[in-house]
C-alpha cells in the first residue's frame, strides 16, 4: 500500500480537492437515469477518501452540490437533495468511526430543515480539531464565498486578506494544495476559487463512480515530484 511514510512532508498535499464530474454520463452510459450516476459516485467517496488519508493528506474537500446545481431540472435537484438526506448520515458515520472531522462549506439555509438538522449533528460530532478533516461543500459557489467574507470584513471595520481568509467557510482549513476533476472538462466550475490561488491542478477523463484507488495514487505521486514556486524563482 502506498504510504506517505517514506515521503518529505512537502511532497504529500495536506488540502486536496476533489471535482467530483461525471456522473450523469457514467449512467447514460449505462441506459440508466442520471441520478443512479449520483447513487454510484456517492458510494465512491469514502473509499477514496481512505485512499487519500491513508497517503498522508490531511484534508479533502469535495464538490458536492453547487449554486449552480440548483438550476438543473427539478427532478434531478430533488434526487441529489434526496441523497444527500439518505447517504449523508452513514458516509460520515464510516469516516467519523475512522477518526476524521466532518465540516461543510456553502450556504446550507438552502437545504430542508430534516437535511440541515443532520449536518449539525455531524458536526457536534466533531470533537478531536486536529483530526483529518473531509470538508462537504454543498450549495457553494466560489464567488459567493468570497463575496459573504468581504462583506464579513467590511462589517468587522477592515477589508485585508488575512480577514477575509478569516471569514471563509473553510477558515480553520490550509489553502488548497491541489485539485483534482474527473469528468474530462478543465475547469474549475466555480470550486474554492480563493483557496486554489496556488493549487496544483489535475485533470482526468475518468468518471467520477470509475475513478479509483490506482489513480488517485498515481495523481498523488505526480503531485510530488512537481516544484511548486508560489510565484517565486
Ligand atoms: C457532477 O456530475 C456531480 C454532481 C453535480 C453531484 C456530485 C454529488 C455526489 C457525488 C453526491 C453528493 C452526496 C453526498 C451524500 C455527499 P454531473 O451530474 O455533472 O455529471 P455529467 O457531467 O456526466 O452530467
């Protein structure tokens, strides 16, 4: 198994990423209805996860439901609320029992209160701060983000950097060390824009229920053996 072991601290990625894209088409692939797509990719995740702590990152974040999701047929916003309301509970409940922290990013008023009432129960579970986080966003948009914690800042009587970094929803979170989407499109749709400023980024055909350990691993290993300059020579 691969292991963060026998890496230096600085070419394993603390905070990573992950574009969860595809599975609509991993379904009409398969002649089924798109949120079957969605069913498969939730059922990804954990073991994904795993794989990722497992090396020694210590954070993953992932694109769960955007703003911008809200604006697809109705039908499909009621299946992915509706999983989120059924599968939600027991994924965090596996990750939890292997000793990481659950928090979430977005504006979750959106969500019906038995939805939101499970998240706040997630997170009164959170009791160790320094274990390895999965960060949930849902209902996030970059932009939105950003623009609730200058707003934030501008109320507090300063708009600087390390304020608005202050009032992100992922403030007790390090910057993104490198994003991953699967899915094929190279973009970053809106994801963590502040906190990507100095990412590394990783595309891959893959779709989202399909990608898997062996590639997640192979993403990894490259991630270490770039130089990352942030700007400097
Ligand atoms: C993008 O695929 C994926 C999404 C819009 C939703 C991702 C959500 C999950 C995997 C589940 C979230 C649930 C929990 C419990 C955290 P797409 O539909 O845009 O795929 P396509 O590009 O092939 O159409």
């Amino acid at each position: 198994m691969a292991s963060g072991d026998d890496k230096s601290a600085s070419a394993i990625p603390r905070h990573v990423g992950i574009i969860m894209d595809g599975n609509g088409r991993w379904a009409t692939k398969r002649l089924l209805p798109r949120p079957a797509g969605h069913r498969a990719g939730v059922k990804n995740i954990t073991p994904v996860i795993e794989s990722a702590f497992d090396y020694g990152v210590h954070c993953v974040s992932l694109y769960a439901f955007s703003t911008e999701n809200k604006a697809r047929p109705e039908s499909e916003v009621n299946a992915l609320v509706d999983l989120i309301r059924k599968r939600l509970r027991p994924m965090t409940r596996e990750l939890i029992a292997r000793g990481a922290k659950v928090v979430f990013s977005g504006d979750i008023s959106y969500f019906p209160e038995d939805v939101r009432r499970i998240m706040s129960e997630i997170c009164a579970e959170n009791t160790d701060k320094t274990a390895k986080t999965v960060n949930i966003a849902l209902d996030y948009g970059g932009r939105e983000e950003i623009v609730r914690a200058a707003r934030l800042a501008a109320a507090s009587g300063e708009i600087t950097d390390s304020r608005i970094r202050a009032n992100l929803y992922t403030s007790e979170l390090p910057d993104l060390d490198m994003i991953i989407r699967t899915g094929g499109e190279k973009r970053l749709s809106n994801f963590m824009l502040y906190q990507a400023a100095y990412s590394e980024l990783f595309f891959t055909d893959t779709l989202w229920p399909d990608f898997g350990k062996a590639e997640l691993i192979s993403i990894l290993n490259e991630y270490g053996s770039r130089t990352r300059r942030f700007g400097k020579l």
